[in-house]
C-alpha cells in the first residue's frame, strides 16, 4: 500500500483492481457508521470520471457551454436521436421540476404512485396542481388502468424501477399504458435505476418517444455512475416538449465539472457492467441472510432493498442509527417496510450483524 499514490489507488479503486483483490464479504473491522439510507453508489464515479471533472476545473472560468453541447451530442449518440431531443438538467430532479413546471397547474393533475419517489409530488404543488396518488398494485408494480383513469391529468409519472420499492411495471402494461394515454396528457417514467435492471420483464421506454409525442424519459449520474453529489441528468422527449421544457429551465444551470464527469461515464460502459456486478453479488447476499432470519423481500431490481419486518418500521429505524447504522425513512404507504442501500460488502455486514439484533 505504501507504494501506492492516492492517484493509482483511485484508478485502482475504480476500475475494480483493488476490489477484486479483498474478501468478498467478511473484513478485519466493521465501519464505525455506515450510510444506508439514500441510494448511492457506494463504489463513486469512474477513475476516468474522476479524471474529467479534475480536469475540467482548468475552464471553470469560463461558461459550460462547449461542454453542455459535448454532453448532449454524447447523450444523442447513445440513444440514438437527435441532439435537440435532449434536456440536461442539475440532476435528473430538476427535469422532474421542470415537467411538473411545464405541464401540471391548478386545473391539470399530478398522478403518481403511492408509495414512488416523491418530489414530483411536491414539484407539482408547487405549480399549484393537485397530486393523486394511485396504491401499487398486489405486485409492487404500477396500476397503470388507475392512473391513466384519473380525470383531468397533467402529467403522469411513473417511477421504473420504482423508488422505494425496488419493483418493475413489466414491459406489456407499460406499452398498453403508452398507446392509450390522451396526447395531451403527459407520461414522465423516470429511469434512474435503469442499469441496474435485469429482469427480462423489464424494458426501457426510450426507443418510445419517437412514437409518443407526450413522453418524456428521465436518466440521472447518480445511482450506477457514483455522482449523486455532483448532479447530473438529463431528458429525452420528442422536439415540441424539449422546447417547453426548456422554457422552464435556468440558464446555465449545470456546472462544467458535472458535464466533463457525465459525457466521461458515459465513454467508459465497462464501468456500468462492474457496478451491476457488485450490486447484484452483494444484495443476493444480503437478501439471503435476510430470508434466512425471517423476513420477506421484495424482489429488488435496483441498488437497494425493501425488508417486510411485521411491524411499524420507526423504532427499527432508530435502533439502527443508534447503532451507526442508517437506513431508508419511512414510507406512509408501506409502514412495516424497511428500505436499505446495498453498500460495499462490509456495510452490509454490519448492517446485517445490527439488524440481527434489534429486529
């Protein structure tokens, strides 16, 4: 180790070297605290990521505007259309603020999934629209006949995979759903955990907005990227909705850091394949253990887990932050479920070691 640099250590770290080497699972000492509770990708962004955004601080004195257009021109060119069917946004939140912006008011309707990542919810009241939340059906997946039946919809947003469940709405109904949504009303499906999806039930929607001229389909850096602390994401829709979109949006709101790390992680897929591994070894793992004591889990195609303890989940909650353990808040629609990040292998030992016992 002490011929290592800090710099070949980071390369090492994240193309996967180092981590090849340890245990897969059991190391000398457990962390003091471990950080469970938000989604994140514990293994952070690309060594060539890394390398982009250090990089690009030699132009922060400039606007990011080259590096704007060099983004969307990548983003393009992975999905296959056309520049100006591309929106960046600080975050795949802020495209989320700008549809609710754009298309929900006072007299259209925000129609979400109960329980499913809330900020539309509260972007959509702030535009002065009512949000209307529509229970998952029996299989966590969206009840998408209830949501395309509510009367003077706006937007329509559909989380797959779904946060916090970590479930899928299969292709079929997702496709039924898109063919039988009123053009005036608008579909957002945000993605963010789409690479980690491998269910063959599982489809994105991209290749839709073609076809569907009221669609909009969100990405972020992220989940799988490791860049939810530089903010980072984008949309795709046809031509007519960009441009509404945009009408919203502040200028310049991306920072040339993000854009040089997000254009480079899309450059390096290889970091994706390794990030799909880790997650998928580690919570197989992890479910197993938590089966093993007990307990059901929702089948999970993201980069976390949701737990069925049997009982309302806020005393577990704090047990295990007493313990240095954090883990996901609770969700109102599902009372008696925990969420918990699938972190690095040793997190979740711990986690699994704490939860043993105050479970």
């Amino acid at each position: 180790m002490n011929a290592l640099s800090r710099r070949t250590f980071g390369r090492l770290v994240g193309t996967g070297v180092l981590a090849a080497a340890l245990p897969p699972i059991r190391l000398h000492a457990a962390p003091a605290s471990v950080r469970l509770s938000a989604n994140e990708n514990p293994y952070g962004p690309s060594a060539s990521a890394l390398d982009a955004m250090r990089d690009s601080m030699r132009l922060a004195w400039r606007y990011p505007d080259e590096a704007a257009d060099a983004l969307v021109e990548t983003i393009a060119r992975l999905h296959n259309v056309s520049a100006d069917q591309i929106i960046l946004g600080d975050g795949s939140s802020e495209i989320l603020k700008l549809a609710a912006a754009a298309f929900s008011s006072p007299s259209r309707k925000v129609v979400m999934a109960d329980p499913t990542f809330e900020a539309i919810g509260a972007y959509g009241r702030a535009a002065g629209a009512e949000a209307v939340r529509v229970p998952l059906d029996p299989s966590y997946g969206h009840d998408l006949t209830k949501m395309a039946a509510v009367p003077s919809a706006g937007l329509i947003y559909v989380c797959n995979p779904n946060n916090p469940t970590a479930s899928i709405t299969p292709k079929e109904p997702v496709q039924k759903f898109l063919d039988s949504v009123p053009v005036r009303t608008v579909v957002l499906v945000d993605e963010a955990y789409f690479h980690y999806a491998d269910d063959p039930r599982y489809e994105s929607v991209v290749a839709q907005v073609q076809t569907h001229p009221n669609l909009i389909v969100a990405r972020t850096f992220s989940k799988i990227y490791g860049m939810a602390g530089v903010r980072c994401g984008y949309g795709i829709a046809q031509k007519s909705v960009i441009e509404q979109l945009e009408r919203q949006k502040a200028w310049d709101s991306m920072n040339i850091g993000a854009l040089a790390g997000a254009r480079a992680s899309l450059l390096d897929p290889q970091h994706v394949v390794e990030g799909r591994r880790r997650n998928s070894e580690t919570r197989r793992r992890v479910v197993s253990e938590i089966k093993r004591l007990g307990f059901e889990v929702i089948p999970s195609q993201a980069n976390f887990i949701m737990i069925d303890i049997k009982h309302n989940v806020r005393p577990l909650i704090a047990a295990m932050r007493d313990q240095g353990v954090r883990v996901g808040r609770l969700f109102p629609a599902m009372p008696n479920h925990l969420r918990v990040t699938i972190g690095r292998p040793e997190e979740m030992e711990r986690f699994v070691e704490v939860f043993r016992t105050v479970s």
